[in-house]
C-alpha cells in the first residue's frame, strides 16, 4: 500500500496544499493522522475521494 503526503496529493490534484488540508477537515477525503502535523492519505482513499467527486459532477 503506497502513502502520501499532503503536497504530494495537492500535486497530483493540481490544488494547494491548504485545499487538501481543507478535504481532509472536512472529512471528504481520509488520512491517516500520525502526530500532530503529520498525516498520510493513503492510494486507495485518494482513489476513493475522486470515485465519490466524479459521482457528484456527474449527478449535477
């Protein structure tokens, strides 16, 4: 299982890294909190989070 970092994410994504943070909060995307300022987004949540966003463009 591969991780990544919040950068990383918001890289791939082509988002700042504050959007992600933001995901993250809001509990649309799921991480994996390993202190206070560290957390890792796993591949499979990440692919997870954009099955549901294409879901809900889609729908609109």
């Amino acid at each position: 299982m591969k991780f990544y970092t919040a950068p990383e994410v918001a890289k791939m994504l082509r988002v700042r890294k504050a959007y992600v943070y933001e995901l993250v909060a809001q509990g649309r995307l799921k991480a994996l909190k390993l202190s206070e300022r560290r957390l890792r987004i796993s591949e499979e949540a990440l692919r997870e989070f954009l099955k549901k966003e294409e879901g809900r463009v889609a729908a609109n």
